[in-house]
C-alpha cells in the first residue's frame, strides 16, 4: 500500500485514500516546510493544489514524489491520483476514515453496545479503530462507497 501525504487543501481526498486502504496522513493546519519534512522523512506522496509547494527543490530533485492535483473536485482528484500512481481500486474497509489508523477486527459481542440495534441484527463483521472507537462495518454507507470507487476504473 502507497502512503501519503496531504496538504490542507484536498483533505476530502485523504478519506477515500484511506477507504482504498493507504495510509493517508492529513492535518488541516500545517505549515508547507513541515508537511514536505515529515513526507521526506515518512516516504509519502505528498498530494497537494498548491502549484508553489510542488516547485521546492525537494519535489522538483524527484527526492520527494508529489501529484499537483489539477482539480478542485472530489472524484476528479481521486480518479487522477488512481491514474497517475497505478492504485488500485477496490475499496477496502482496513484503516479509519477519520484518524487513519489500522482498524482492528471485533466480535458482534464486543461492540454490541456501540453499534444500532438493526446493525446488530443484521451484521456479524466489525472492525474498530483503537484511536478514536469508532466501529466500523460493511453496511449500506459502504457499499456506496464502494461503488463509487469502482466507478473509478
């Protein structure tokens, strides 16, 4: 799985990186010489719009690979980083959506309390992010997402 870095102005994108199972890592208040220094340092693809940021010395060497994201729209960004770096496009339900932490499988028994009664009847898979709890299975809402991945292709 690639990883990646990504700049305050496309952070909608690190959620669907992190739906196809890249390690996506994004905060909304950065400074440019610290998102490229922890990029360099981290090996990540820094995905940014900010045309200025991909002209460093560091990106324009090839020692740190960026993709100047030429849209402003959501799925024209994702289908442009799909094409550029050769991801894959299955969706995968392995990292949280929110904190980008490896999600850890959970017995029905061990979310019962954390998760809607028509989920609890109707699903037996769960996964939960050790960060932020929040539990996650392959309802509806993902399978919708997984459409619009697929889409993609």
């Amino acid at each position: 799985m690639m990883r990646f870095a990504v700049d305050c102005n496309a952070g909608r994108l690190a959620r669907w990186l992190r739906a196809l199972g890249h390690d996506a890592s994004y905060e909304r208040q950065v400074e440019d010489a610290e998102l490229v220094r922890r990029a360099l340092a981290e090996d990540r693809v820094l995905l940014t719009r900010d045309r200025d940021l991909t002209r460093r010395r560091v990106i324009q060497s090839g020692r740190l690979r960026a993709v100047l994201l030429r849209d402003d729209d959501l799925a024209s960004q994702l289908r442009q980083v799909v094409l550029e770096l050769g991801l894959s496009c299955q969706a995968r339900l392995t990292r949280c959506l929110e904190c980008n932490l490896p999600l850890l499988p959970r017995l029905p028994a061990e979310v019962v309390e954390l998760v809607p009664p028509y989920v609890r009847r109707t699903q037996t898979r769960y996964s939960q992010c050790p960060g932020c709890s929040r539990v996650y299975w392959a309802g509806t809402h993902w399978r919708r997402m997984r459409e619009t991945v697929a889409a993609l292709a």
